[in-house]
C-alpha cells in the first residue's frame, strides 16, 4: 500500500466508505416482495453479441408497488432481454406483450425470506472483514512510517486511534443496514 502517511486517515476512510456503498448496492438488487429497478438493472443481457447491463438498453419502472415494467429502447432486443432475467434467477418470470415486458412480483415465502436474511448477514459479514483488512492496512501503513521516522509515536497513537474510531464506526453503520435490511425481509 504506498499512500502517503499525511492523507492515510482519509485513505482509510474513503476505502471503508466504498465498502459501505458496495454494501448498499448488494442490499438493494436483494429483493424483498416490494418492486424497486435495483433488482434488475444490472442484470447483464447479451444485446448485439455484447454483455450489456439492463438499465442501459431499457426503461425500468416500478408503476406498482409488486410490478416492475422494462421498456427496451430496441424492441427487437425484447427475447434477449427476458432470457437474461430468466437466467438471472430472481425468480421472477417475465410476461411480454411484445413491446415492454412485466415482472409481477410475488409474495416472499417465509422459507425464502430467511434465506434471503441469511444471504445479507452473510454480504454485511465481508463488508466487515473489508472494513478491518482497510484497518489493519492503514495500521501497518502508520507503523512503518513510525518505524521510518517519519512520524513521531505521538502521532502513531492518535492516528491509530482515529482509524480504529473510523473502523468502529463504519461496521456499526454496516450492521444498521443490516439491520434495517432484515426488518424489511421479515416484513409481511
């Protein structure tokens, strides 16, 4: 990790800030019985010979709260774009009239709502392993400048204090997401 020691605390927290994000955007193509565009514009549909993602060639709306509507810009792209959901196994089948395709989405069985609960305990776990490999880095980082006298030990304390306060405080706003999340799986 070559960063420079001055800008190591913002290096820690803008790595532990993506890990964050990353989080956020697994937690929400997680679906939870309620329409919502995340659960599939990323869904990668071969259109032209190249993977393309979703919400690239298509409009995806949520007109009702369990129906998603996928407007492809190129109609002719319509086949290519129900075989990618079919094979994304969201379990949603997809219903085409010929120029946009429906997803009605179904009620969550209890059985798959704590599946789905311990897929994100297990997403928010790597975000925590993230978040303390970040930490153990940018600690390794400070200590090496100590041990180069580039900072004096005064300075390695408080910055390793700073980062095991950024560390301590980026995993309690993972396991609020996670939280959060959970609550609305659990949800009828």
């Amino acid at each position: 990790m070559s960063v420079n020691i001055e800008g190591l605390v913002e290096y820690t927290e803008e790595h532990m800030m993506k890990t964050l994000e990353h989080q956020l955007a697994d937690f929400n193509a997680v679906r939870t019985g309620k329409a919502s565009p995340a659960l599939v514009e990323n869904i990668s549909v071969d259109y032209y010979g190249n993977p393309t993602r979703l919400r690239e060639i298509a409009g995806i709306t949520a007109p009702e709260p369990r129906m998603l509507v996928i407007q492809p810009w190129d109609p002719s792209s319509i086949t290519a774009v129900e075989k990618a959901i079919i094979a994304a196994n969201i379990g949603i089948s997809p219903v085409s009239d010929g120029r946009i395709i429906r997803l009605p989405i179904p009620e969550l069985s209890e059985e798959r709502r704590k599946s789905l609960v311990k897929q994100v305990k297990g997403r928010s776990e790597e975000s925590r392993i993230a978040i303390r490999n970040i930490r153990r880095d940018s600690n390794e980082a400070a200590k090496k400048a100590q041990k180069d006298s580039k900072i004096t030990e005064d300075e390695l304390k408080a910055m390793l204090e700073e980062i095991q306060k950024l560390t301590d405080d980026y995993i309690k706003q993972v396991d609020e997401m996670l939280h959060k999340k959970e609550s609305e799986l659990m949800a009828l």
